[in-house]
C-alpha cells in the first residue's frame, strides 16, 4: 500500500572540518520518501522554488515517488546551511532561508486523500494538521517533530498528538515534552497525550518502542564511520513507516520489524553526505545489513 | 566453577537531593562479588580497615563469599563519598580517603591460586597485576578499568591488557585510550592492545561485545527511576563472570548471554543505594527480568 509523506523539501548546504556541500538535496520529506521507498510508492507533499535543481526532481522520480502533491512556487527553496565538528556528535546552524516555505499551505490531490499511510515528518505542526484535515480515513498515521515546535508550537503539537496513532521523537525531546528525566517514563507519559505508540530516538544508541504490547527495544546498525548524521532520524522513520505499509499481519510486530529496517536505511544514510549514500542503495543490500543486525543483537 | 575477584572494598557515602547515606557498603569487589554470588562460588580479594561493620562481613558471608582472601588491617577502610544531582547523571566526588588501601598487597591464599575464572574488577592496575601474578594458568581473566588509571597509570594498564582474554570500560574509556572518536573503530583498536573480547559499557543504553564471532550488542534492561547507579558497571562485569563460570558450552555464546544476565544484576544494582537493593534479589527475580529483556528484544 501507499504512503503519503508530507515534510520539508529542501536545499541542504552541509560543512564538516574536511568538504563543503553547497545545495544538497535535503529536507524532512526528501529523506523519509527516499527512504520508504525501498519499500512502497510514496506519494510526496511539499513545496520547493523555481531554484530547485532538475536533477533533485529526476533522483525523487528514480525513486517512484509521486511528485503530484510537491508544489514549485516562484522563489527560492528552503535552505539550511549547517557545520558539523570534528566528532560529527555537534552541529552549528549557519543559515536558515525558509523561502517559498514562508507561505505554503500543502493542498492534496485527489488520489492522495485516499493514502491508507501517512507520515507527517518533521515540519510544523500546523501544516501537519492541515495535512491531517484533507485525508480520508487513514489505516496508520505517524508524526516525528522536533524541539523547534516544543518551543514556538506546543498548542498545535499537542493538538496533532490526539490525531495521530504513533508519536517519534528524539530522547531530549521526550524528556522536553513531559518534564521527566527518565526516557522510560517519559515515553509511557506521552500516551496520556494521545499516541498509541510512541517511538523514542536515540542515534546511536538505537530507538524504544512503547506499545500496548510492551516495550521494544532496537538497536543502531553500528557504524565505523559517519560521515553526515543530517536526515538519519527523517530516514529512519521513512524506512520504517514504508515497511509498515508493503507488510501483511500484526501492526505491532511488523512496527518492530519497521524499527530495524529504518535503523538500517538510517545507518547508510549516515555514511554519505546528504543523500547521497542512500540514494545508491538497493533492496538487497538492505536485506543484508538487516540481516547482519539481527545475528548481532541475537543470543 | 568459581571466580575469583579482586577490586576495592570500601565504604560509600552516597548523597542525593533526597537523602543522604553514609558508609553503605561499596567498591567494585564488593558489587562484582555479590553480582557474581548469584550464580558461582566467589573467592574475594580486598582489604579493608577495622573499622568495617561487622554486618557487611556477614552479608558477604550470606552470599557464600569466600574472605579468606580479605585482609583486615589496622586502619580505615577506603571510603569514597559523592553527590549525585537530581537528573542522577551527574556526580560529584566529595570526598576520597585511601586508608588501608594505600598500603595494600594483595596476598592469594593457596585455595584461591587455582581459580579458573578471574576478574580484575576496577582498582589500581599494579595491584590487578600482582593478582595475575599469583594464579596458575586461569582459564579466563576479564579485567576492568576507569578514567583515572588511564590518566595516572597506562603505562601499567597497557602492560596488563597483554596478560587477560576480556577488557570491560566505558565508551568514553574506550574512545580515550584509543584516541578514536568512533566507539565501534575504538572497540576494534582494542584488540590490537591485546584482549581478545572488548566489552564497551554504555550506561543505559547498553553494552557491546566485539569479539572474534562478530559484535554482539546488547540492551540495558529499562527503568522507570534510578536511585542510585554507583556500582553498576561492576554489578555488570561481576554478573557477566559468575554466569560464564556456572555456563558450559562455547565461550562466545555464554559471553553473550552473561552480558545480559550482567546488565539484570546491574538494573537491581540501579534501584537501590549502594547494595541494598541487590543483596534482597532472587535468582528467581533475576531470571524473570532475563526472560522480560529477551521479549523486548525480540522481533
């Protein structure tokens, strides 16, 4: 089945100690559709300007997804501009041009509104809503965030967590949302929000799953070398939302299965700047860092 | 088969926003000796001054805790007291009084010098050499370590990572003493150091195992509050020898499985001060939080 994805479709310009990335494709949307796409057909909402690479739109299209629902508007595309440290673990922000973003009002087609999956990534809460509003009876929705809107957007966010069915969210964030310490207790608290699921982020460290089932834990797919974390948590939740939706059988446990093949499309995206690690991958060397990560964790 | 365990024995006195517990029984033999006792006869190796309630000598004792090996001398036991802040992830020393441990040579008695299990739990790496020095050909030698030996002793420590099978510390240890930012890279430089399993703690999030099968990682059994983590890496290390010395079987498999029973003990450890939490646990109680970790693991 589909998945509908709505999020920030952007120009990423990504600076480490060793390269200059000028305008890579980049954004919340960019890197989930790529993502779920190994998976299912993506539908895509966004919005980019008449500056916005041919060949950005070429690479969505290898990849299957439904440009339909992505708006190009006169004027510039959002644009990030970020530093990374040495350690890859510190991130500066240099720029932030919203551009065309400034007025978007996401506006589906047709054939999207019957989308049976959809994912509000990472954008905010009030386009998610407003995303949430043209849809027709969605099977699964899911929303990511992050601490911009805990900050500037709280009252939206915590309207959009009783609509959704699953929340994911960073450690930090978790604890920001509920004013807890403990990442445990803190993901067990976000359900008297709303979500049924609330999947917590830890990077490296892998991610928690709380569901009525219980807790899951997942591992990272461990990495000898990273070469830009940008978009990992955007692939992590594209793989996984994707994989829900190409899969038959128990939601619970196929969110499980999600979790790891996500951490998996995650992992290459952390190898490449941008996408451009992630965009070279197939199936099968999916199938087989999934299968490496489950001969690790197993005992 | 038994273990031996040497390590500092010492009296804690623990501070939180809430209370305040002084002289609780503590050190890294103390928890990796009552962690190991639930699974394995346990030969200790520790000084302490006379000074030390007689209660904990008999809660070794409740847990078949061989003191042969423990020396009582005139003097006061080591005692070490800090504060932790309210989030439990910061802690600060306030205070560290050798006593009897400034003068302390570790003196095998005849029983212990067979033991075919030894761990070198966390103390001055000299002192973990004069142990190895003392017994015939163990079958294997786990050793662990801290920041402060790899400040004020490597020269030492390097020595001694030629001379075991297993070195346990933390991923900011391990990423010091290789100069390697990348905890999976700084695992595999271990090796080449000498010890041919390197087991990375990661505090909550786990623990891994980089071994000649392949890494293995695995989870930290989750907690909702956390009262008190002084002696959970060694609750850890000393959980993880006791299993190997009662498994039989491929050394790899059991290693695994014991880092899993080593992060239940280290879960009690975290929910009481100092051991009291640990020393009213059950072998019982243990196997159901392995059993629970295995569900929240599995997909």
């Amino acid at each position: 089945m589909s998945v509908l994805i709505v999020g920030s479709t952007a120009l990423d310009s990504i600076k480490t100690p060793y390269k200059e990335n000028p305008r890579l494709l980049g954004g919340s949307a960019s890197h989930a559709a790529v993502a779920a796409s190994f998976f299912a057909p993506v539908m895509l909402v966004g919005i980019v300007g008449d500056d916005f690479p041919k060949r950005y739109l070429r690479l969505y299209r290898r990849h299957g997804i439904d440009l339909k629902g992505l708006q190009v508007a006169r004027g510039k595309t959002f644009h990030w501009a970020g530093e990374y440290e040495l350690n890859m673990n510190n991130r500066r922000t240099l720029a932030t041009e919203l551009g065309v973003f400034e007025t978007f009002t996401p506006n589906l087609p047709e054939t999207y509104r019957q989308a049976p999956f959809v994912l509000l990534a990472n954008i905010a809460p009030a386009l998610q809503h407003h995303v949430l509003d043209q849809v027709r009876r969605p099977r699964f929705v899911i929303a990511d965030t992050m601490d911009l809107w805990l900050n500037i957007a709280l009252d939206d966010l915590l309207k959009l967590l009783r609509r959704i069915d699953a929340l994911v969210l960073n450690d930090s964030e978790a604890r920001q949302l509920t004013k807890e310490d403990n990442t445990i207790t803190a993901a067990k608290k976000i359900h008297r929000l709303g979500p049924k699921y609330v999947i917590v982020k830890k990077g490296e460290h892998g991610a928690l799953l709380s569901a009525p089932g219980g807790m899951f834990i997942s591992s990272a797919y461990p990495l000898n070398r990273v070469v830009d974390p940008t978009g990992a948590g955007d692939s992590f939740v594209g793989g996984l939302i994707g994989y829900l939706a190409a899969s038959k059988g128990s939601l619970e446990a196929n969110l499980k299965q999600g979790m790891i093949y996500g951490s998996v499309v995650a992992s290459f995206c952390c190898e490449g700047f941008g996408l451009t690690r992630t965009t070279r991958v197939t199936r099968d060397a999916i199938e087989e860092r999934v299968s490496q990560l489950g001969r690790m964790v197993r005992y």
